[in-house]
C-alpha cells in the first residue's frame, strides 16, 4: 500500500494541501479539533473537485444525446439481425465505430474521480493509523484523530474493533450506528439517481444495450457502496455521500431544463414550456431557445412530444422559427386585423369533407356530365340555331336516302316499274 501510495504522491500531497487550507478557514469559525472544521474540510473538496468535473459532465451529456441520436438506425440492426445475436452485436459496434460515440461515456465522471477518492482515501487512511501524509504534519494529524462527526471519530471504521474505537475517544455503538446510517444514505441516493435516470431521461421506445448497461448499474452500484462502505472510514462515507447527493441534484436539473429527447422527462419539459410561451407569446432565456430550435431543425424526424408542442403552438396562433424564437402566424395576425378576435381564435379548426359513397360519386358524375352538355347546348348563339336545324335536317335527309340506298336497291337512276297486267 505504501508503494502504491508513494507512485500516487502527486495526488495525495495536493488533496492533502487543500484539505488543510480549508481546515484553516473552519478551524477558525468552529476551533481546530471539531468534526465540523474537519467534515466541512471534507465537503468542501468534494464540491470543488466536482465544479471541476463540469466540463466532463458537459461532454457526458453531448456524448449521452448523441446515442439518443442513434436510436432508431440503433432499431433497425435490431430488427434485422433479432435472431442473430452476435451480428447484431458488430454491428452495433461498427455504428458506434462510425459516429464517434462511446455507450460508456456515462462512467466517466466516476472514472474521473476514482484518482481523488484514492487519494483522499489512503490520506484519512494515514490519518486513522497515526501516520503523517503530504502537508499534514503531527499537530494536524492529532488534531484529526480527536475529531468526530455525530459522535464517531473522522477515522474510524464499521468493522473497528471496542479497543480501537475507545482509543479514538467515542463508543462502538455510535460508530456503527453513524457508519451504518451514512452508507444506507450513500447507496440510496445512488439507487435513486440512477433510477431517475432510466425512469424519466432515457427513450424507453427502443430497447439497446446502452439501456441494458444502465439498468445493471442502477442495481449494482448500490451494492458494491454497501458491501465497501464498512470498510471505509467516517471521513471517506462523508466524500462519498457527499459526491452522491451533488450527483443526484446535478441529475435533477438536467432532467428539468434539458431532459432526453423521447423520454417523460421531455414531455412534462414541452408542457411546461408550452404553457409559458402561450402565456407570454415568446421564449426566454437561451435554453427554452435552444431547445426549440432544435425541434424545428428536426422537421419529420420529429417525435410524439416534440409534434404535439409544434401542433399547439400552430393551433395557438404561434409559429417556431428556426432560431429557437417564436412569433404570431401571418394567418393568425391577418384574422385579428381584420375582425379584431384574439390570436387563439384567429385560426378555425379546418374540418375534413365527408367521404361519399360510389354510388354517390358515380350519380355526381353522370349529373355533372349532363350539366356541362346543357351549358354548351345553351351557349350557341340565336342566330345559329337555325341554320344548324336546317343542317339537320338535310343531313337527315340525306341519310335516309342513304339508308334506303343499303337496304337491297341498286345505286344510280332507277327503271320505272312496269304496270301490272289486270
């Protein structure tokens, strides 16, 4: 453990310097050997350590949009190879290969801060053994030894035995019972924000492995937090605990201003959103902006939520433009210029024409038909009527002449009949 400690000097020695600055700062408001400089010495890194993890949790959130992207090409490989389950694998693979994703993007911030945890770790580790470490000399670490939060000792232990525990000045029973009540908040703060995450910010339409992944974690980490937790000292439960809470609220507010295209978070979002822009008749701020622009930039690709929004804005007497704003309809402010009804009423409900029958259609054709051959008949002209009578009539003539002419005589000039004898 030394060895490993003294390869990872260059992140004990700093975490151990930031914990005494801030132990400077409370030791003056609370006195130097109080849980209270140290817990909040504690607390303190934490919140810094994760404001320097925004970034990452930024690109976390792009990276995690981006497989939401993915969704429906993610449903196609799925369909077309369902009973081929290792093609459909590299497949999968190949698509993220392609467009640059990683569905383990969302362990990163974890990741990212498992080099802190270790150190501040093996630090109240050093502490808790009576061992000097980085900045913190004999006075600090004595000063930390005497320290408790709630009754327990900033070092001690659930699986600590009477003997060790009454050397650090406090009872067995009130370590276990802190330790114990401390690791049940950490892994239920876990649960819920993973539950959170998969019940209200995740497209449950598609089924991926991505969703798969994030299902086992909702219900392993706990545990992993559970079965380590005891063997982690009060100071290291206060970090994690710490970490989880500032997880699970940075969870809840992305779910609430920028929720997952597709999820329930999303619709309770555009509902809220839509009630606001009716009300004041535009958006505010750059996120409500954002987030329509990109509803409009999607067009057909659009989902159930995201057209239900467009629809009432339309219905409304509001149109969405394509840099997120959103003004009255040219339909909607003709109509009120020239009636002065609100905008909202400005735009009747177009009613769809009633289907007709075959036969209904077919007797409206044969009548339309005889209508257009009336219309001609009585556009002639007077005068020309006559003469096309006459037309007629001679045509007629003609070809009853021509009718006889078929019926079994001869052409050309006839011999008369001969009188009959008597």
């Amino acid at each position: 453990m030394d060895t490993i400690a003294s390869f990872f000097s260059f992140i004990t020695t700093p975490v151990s310097w930031v914990i005494v600055q801030f132990h400077t700062v409370y030791g003056a408001l609370f006195g130097d050997d109080t849980g209270w400089a140290w817990g909040l010495s504690i607390v303190s890194l934490v919140i810094l350590i994760r404001i320097c993890l925004i970034p990452l949790f930024v690109k976390q959130i792009k990276a995690t949009r981006a497989m939401q992207t993915l969704q429906p090409e993610m449903k196609k490989i799925q369909e077309r190879y369902k009973n081929d389950k290792q093609r459909q694998s590299e497949e999968m693979m190949k698509l993220y290969k392609e467009t640059g994703t990683n569905p383990l993007s969302s362990c990163l911030p974890i990741l990212a801060q498992s080099p802190f945890f270790f150190a501040l770790y093996h630090v109240l580790n050093s502490i808790a053994t009576g061992k000097t470490i980085g900045v913190i000399d004999d006075q600090l670490l004595e000063s930390a030894r005497k320290a408790h939060i709630v009754g327990a000792p900033l070092a001690a232990k659930f699986t600590d035995s009477s003997s060790k525990v009454a050397e650090l000045g406090a009872s067995l029973t009130d370590v276990r019972v802190v330790t114990a009540i401390m690791i049940v908040l950490m892994s239920a703060s876990q649960f819920y924000t993973q539950r959170q995450l998969m019940t209200k910010n995740v497209d449950t339409t598609v089924k991926t492995p991505f969703m798969q992944q994030q299902k086992m974690l909702m219900y392993v980490f706990p545990v992993m937090f559970a079965v380590f937790g005891i063997n982690f000292p009060v100071g290291v439960l206060v970090y994690w605990l710490t970490t989880n809470v500032w997880t699970m609220g940075q969870q809840m507010y992305v779910i609430h201003n920028n929720p997952t295209p597709g999820s329930k978070a999303q619709a309770a979002y555009l509902e809220r959103l839509y009630k606001h822009v009716t009300h004041h008749g535009k958006t505010r701020g750059r996120g409500e902006k954002a987030i329509v622009k990109a509803i409009v930039a999607k067009g057909r690709d659009r989902n159930e939520f995201e057209r239900k929004f467009i629809n009432g804005l339309n219905k409304a007497g509001l149109a969405a433009q394509t840099d997120g704003t959103v003004v009255k309809s040219e339909t909607a402010v003709a109509a009120q210029a020239e009636d002065g009804t609100p905008t909202s009423a400005a735009a009747p409900k177009r009613q769809q024409p009633k289907r007709q029958t075959k036969a209904q259609r077919q007797s409206g054709a044969t009548k339309a038909a005889g209508e257009t051959t009336s219309l001609s008949k009585s556009d002639e002209p007077e005068d020309a009527k006559p003469a096309a009578s006459a037309k007629k009539g001679t045509q007629k003539s003609g070809g009853g002449t021509r009718s006889k002419a078929q019926s079994g005589q001869r052409k050309g000039p006839q011999r008369p009949k001969s009188p009959s004898k008597k």
